[in-house]
C-alpha cells in the first residue's frame, strides 16, 4: 500500500505539449513522470515529414524545459509506445497512467487500441482526459453544439505550480533529428517555431493588433500571412488549448467591444475554433474517412496520373497562382483557408487526382497537420462527402480576385517577373511566352475550361445516380452541424441533403 501510494502517475504527452489547460496533467497532481515517446513507425507514415518533427522536437524541448523548471523535466523514450511504456511502469513501479484523448489517425488509434489492451491485461489504470469538446463514442449530433458550449464554458484548468522529482536519468540532452528518424530531407526555410513562447507572442499579437483585419484579410495570401492568427500548429500539437485561446478571444472582444471591424473579426475567428472540434468529432465518429470516400459513390471515379501529382506538388502546373501557393507552402509549411481549398480543389477537378494522394502531399507539407481537420477538408473539396455544395475553384480567377497585382506570384515565381502585368494570370496568353518562358516556365498542364466543365459534368451525374441522394441524407444525419442544436435542426439537416442541398455548416464558410 505503502509502495502503491509513493508511486508517481505517469503523464504520457502526445499532442498536448503544454502544462496550460492541462486536464490529465491537473488530475495527475504533483508526483508525476511526465513521458513522451518518439514512435519511429509514426514518423516513418505518409502523412508525417521532416517539418512536423522539427516542430515537434521545438515544442517538446520547450515542455522539457518547463517541467523541468516546475521540479521534474520531460523523460523522452524512443521507440514502440507500449514497449517504452512497460518498460518506465515496471521500473517505477507505476500502475497509473494518464493522458489525453487523442483523435489522431488511423495509426495512433490502433496504436492506442494496443496501449489498452496492453494495459488490461497489466493492472494498469490508464485514463484518457478529453482536452478539448470532441465526444468519444458520440451517439448523435444533437445537442453536440451545447456541449461544446459546456465544456468551453467550465473554464481552463488551473496551472500546477511544482512537482515533485521522481527521476533525473533517461533524459537524452539533444533531441535527434529528422535525419535519425530516417524523414527525407525537406528544407522549410519560413517555417514556425514550435516553442510555447511563440505561441503566446502570436496569441497575445493577433488578440492586440494583427487581428484587427481578419474577417477581410483571411481570405489572400497577400495579407492572410499576418491577418490570420497562425495558431493552427500550435493548436494541433496542443502547444496551445483551445479553451485557453477561446477564453483569451472572449477576453479581447470585452476589450475591442467598441470597434465594429475587431468585433466581426473576433466573431468570425470564434466560429473557426469552432469549426475545428466539428471537423475533427466527424474524424472521431469516422475514422474511415481518412482512407475512404465518406459518399461511397466515389469510390474509383478518380486514378491519379503520376505526372500530374508531381507537377501539382512542385508547383509546376503552370497555373501561375497555384503554381505560387504550392511553393509558398513548401517554404513556410502554412497556407491560408481559401488557397489550401483552391489547391485541394484544382488537384480534385481540373487535374481529377484522387484525394488520399493529394492530400498526403498537403499533410507532409503542413506543420499544422490535424487528421479531422485535414482529411474532412480533402473530402469537401474533392466532392466527396455527398453533402457539401461542389465548388470547383478557377484559379485564374482566384488569382484576379486574391492577387490583383500579381505581387505574390511574382514573388513566388520569380522566372515570370518578366510578364507584362496584363498576361501574369494567364502567361500562355503572352505573345512572348514562347520565345522568354519555354524551358523555364511549363505550359499548363491541362486546359483550364475544358477541365472544369468535364469535372462538373461527371460530378452532377454521379449526383443524379440512383440511391444517392438517399445515402447523401444519411451521412447529413451522422456529421453535419446542426444550426440551433435541436432535434428540429436535425431532421431538417437531413431533409436538405435529401433534396440535394448542402450541411448547413458548409455553407457559412467565407468562400
Ligand atoms: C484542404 C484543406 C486542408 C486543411 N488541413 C488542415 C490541417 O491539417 N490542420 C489545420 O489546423 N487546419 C487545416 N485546414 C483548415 C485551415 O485552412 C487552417 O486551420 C488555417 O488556415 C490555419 O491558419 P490559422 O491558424 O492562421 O487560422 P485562423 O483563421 O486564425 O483560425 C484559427 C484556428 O481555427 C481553426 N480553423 C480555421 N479554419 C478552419 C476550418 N476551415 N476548419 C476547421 N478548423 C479551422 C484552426 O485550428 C485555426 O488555427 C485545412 C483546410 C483545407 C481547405
């Protein structure tokens, strides 16, 4: 008993690197070790890259350094989690472990169904915590808003103060780099810094100033690089919270309430943490709509043709504004919503490349990678989850409209500074183009209108199939939001998609 009680509880750390707003780590109390595993099966998946450790490793060097300054730092292990786990419990005599919730992929779900079963047949207790409003085992979608309502509203949970040490071995002094985990290299010369610290200068920046300008600047990659809060690979690998954002956004707004442009900025920021617990609870109800079409309908409409995906994913389609986003992302590891869905779109219609290939690129170049965000957005914007509205993007257009004076592009395509401003958008339009861009910049790799009206027409007519608007009503019931939260709203989700229309939700974002 005696032994039982001296026992620490052992904290593992998964995207949760913070001691903020902490559940598992509240309950915990003092006398923890604190663990983190590097799992090289994970960052050996398609999904993970060179940016997301480097980001990772800055994010825990930080939680190292933080528990260490409360009394017990970070024990970082290596290896296969339930080997590394049973390992540190029968050495320190842990029967107790602790951490959060995780809605990760298809990897760390089974990863965790192992942890449980390990743990089962050990003794071991081992609880998750939710850190954030997604419902584990969610019967329906009812109600599921004023729970998030709920949940937002019981506050963050207070900070421990000191803990106890329990060991100082085990602590490797240099985390290894994303050469020892085997990634191939992947230079992100503008990427985020993972340190908690910065994370709280861009929270407290975008809450003061940058924020002023969101609802307007969100939406070009000019502006958006400021306007936007940036927090999204904080609040992916939970070097943030986000009730602790949530709850520092109600506080600026008091403080804005005079300001019409900060207040309909910082409502529609609101919406958008929001939508983040939405996209990922459709992950947590679906884990399949990682791997597959959540309208089976589509299922084999799309093969990928290799050449396409590659110049797609070097930023070599000539489309000069997709062209100049992709490259943009690969140097920054961060796009805007809108060109990220422009992107996805492109890749989904004009250039018909099924999504799982596409969006496997996307995710290795995000540092802010979410499995329910990320994979439900692929879905929407290839067409498909049999519910949204189809919105096939032209990028020329996107480009008039987010880029007027081709300032972007220009920076981001430097072998086209040349194009007189009237051509920029349309390059192969130029009367020069052949003589000053061949072999220096491609022709595009498809027709533009020819594609998009081919990718209409198949996508309307698998719409109008037999049975499609029936399983389309089914999947409404299951994932789309409900506006006002009642049983009423549900049932009319699901009247809409029977009738061909779209989730309620979708059809508020700020396209
Ligand atoms: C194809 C595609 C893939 C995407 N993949 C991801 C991803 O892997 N990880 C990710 O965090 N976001 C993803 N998004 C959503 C969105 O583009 C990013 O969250 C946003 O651009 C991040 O920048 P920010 O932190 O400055 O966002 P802000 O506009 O400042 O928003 C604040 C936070 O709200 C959340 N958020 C914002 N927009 C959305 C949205 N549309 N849906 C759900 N949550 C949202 C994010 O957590 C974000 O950090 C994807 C969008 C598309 C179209």
């Amino acid at each position: 008993m005696t032994q039982l009680m001296e026992s620490p509880v052992l904290v593992w750390f998964k995207r949760d690197l913070r001691v903020t707003d902490h559940p598992a780590l509240a309950l915990a109390g003092p006398r923890i070790l604190p663990v983190y595993i590097i799992e090289p099966d994970y960052w050996a998946l398609p999904d993970t890259s060179a940016r997301q450790w480097a980001f990772t490793s800055e994010a825990l060097s930080s939680l190292r350094d933080t528990l260490g300054a409360l009394g017990q730092p970070l024990v970082i292990r290596w290896g296969d989690a339930v080997r590394e786990l049973a390992r540190l419990c029968a050495r320190h005599k842990i029967t107790r472990i602790l951490s959060h919730e995780e809605t990760g992929n298809g990897w760390t779900y089974a990863r965790d169904r192992r942890v449980a079963a390990w743990a089962r047949e050990n003794g071991i207790d081992w609880q998750e915590v939710p850190q954030s409003a997604v419902i584990r085992r969610l019967k329906s979608r009812d109600g599921w808003q004023s729970a998030r309502n709920r949940f937002i509203r019981e506050g963050v949970v207070p900070t421990i103060e000191a803990l106890d040490p329990v060991v100082t071995s085990d602590l490797p002094d240099r985390l290894p780099d994303a050469r020892a985990l085997g990634l191939p290299a992947d230079p992100c010369p503008h990427r985020q810094n993972g340190r908690h610290a910065t994370a709280r200068n861009l929270l407290d920046s975008f809450l003061a100033t940058r924020g002023t300008h969101y609802r307007s600047a969100m939406s070009s990659p000019l502006s958006a690089e400021r306007a936007c809060s940036r927090l999204s690979p904080y609040l992916a690998l939970g070097v943030l919270s986000v009730r602790e954002v949530e709850h520092a956004r109600q506080t600026a707004r008091k403080a804005h309430a005079s300001d019409k442009d900060w207040t309909q900025s910082l409502n529609s920021f609101a919406k958008r943490l929001a939508w983040r617990d939405h996209f990922i609870q459709k992950l947590e109800d679906e884990p399949e709509l990682e791997t597959r079409c959540l309208h089976p309908a589509h299922e084999g409409l799309r093969a990928t043709d290799a050449a396409r995906l590659q110049a797609w994913c070097a930023g070599e389609t000539g489309l000069p504004f997709v062209d100049a986003c992709m490259r943009y992302l690969a140097a920054t590891g961060w796009l805007n919503f809108r060109m990220r869905a422009m992107l996805m779109s492109f890749a989904s219609y004009q250039l018909w490349l099924d999504w799982r290939d596409s969006g496997a690129h996307l995710a290795r170049q995000f540092t802010d990678y979410e499995p329910g965000i990320h994979w439900s957005q692929c879905q929407m914007q290839s067409g498909t989850t049999g519910i949204n509205t189809l919105r096939i993007y032209n990028p020329v257009k996107q480009g008039h409209d987010q880029d007027p004076q081709g300032r972007f592009i220009r920076a981001w395509l430097p072998e086209l500074r040349a194009v007189p401003q009237p051509f920029l958008h349309r390059p192969w339009d130029w009367p020069e183009a052949q003589q000053q861009l061949a072999g220096r910049y491609p022709e595009p790799i498809i027709d533009l209108e020819q594609a998009g009206r081919a990718a209409r027409d198949r996508m309307w007519g698998l719409r109008k199939g037999d049975g499609f608007q029936k399983i389309s009503a089914r999947i409404a019931q299951k994932h789309a939001s409900r506006a006002g939260d009642s049983a009423r709203s549900s049932a009319m989700a699901t009247r809409r998609a029977r009738r061909g229309k779209s989730d309620p939700a979708q059809l508020s974002f700020d396209l």
